[in-house]
C-alpha cells in the first residue's frame, strides 16, 4: 500500500470531506495537524509547491492537491489506482 499523508486542522470542512473519501476507500493514511503542530505548516506549503490551503494530500511523496483535487481524481477514475485499489 501507498504511504498517504494528508495535512489537516480541525475546524476544516474541505480536511473533513477529504478524509470522509479516504476513509469510505478503506485506506491508511497520516494526519498531520497543522493547528497542533505548527511548525510542520512551512513543511506542507514547500511540499505543495506554495500552497497555503488544507487539506494537502500526498500519496508516495507526490503532492496530489486539496479536496477539490481528490475528488477530481476519484470522478476521474484516476484516485484508486494511485491508492493501490486498482484491480
């Protein structure tokens, strides 16, 4: 299975959906608060290429965006495969 992180903080609608689909796929994934922990927001905007938003989702290192991005992918059909549920 893929390593899946995903940059969050606890009040957002967007980090919430975007879990809501990982969780429906049945996939592990890191959380990594940005409001407890502070100093891993620098991190996740240099790993995002300048974005400031969350959720920031990376499957195997490779930025994937935010909510919008993901479920873009998962219309697509292009989500499960990047999350090794392709079969």
């Amino acid at each position: 299975m893929p390593t899946i992180e995903i940059y969050t903080n606890p009040w957002c609608g967007y980090c919430a959906r975007a879990k809501k689909l990982l969780d429906a796929k049945g996939v592990r994934y890191e959380e990594i608060d940005i409001e407890a922990q502070p100093r891993r927001r620098p991190e996740m905007v240099d790993r995002a290429g300048g974005r400031t938003s969350v959720p920031q989702l990376f499957i195997d290192g490779q930025h994937i965006g935010g909510c919008d991005d993901t479920y873009a992918l998962e219309k697509a059909g292009k989500l499960d495969p990047l999350l090794g549920l392709a079969g």
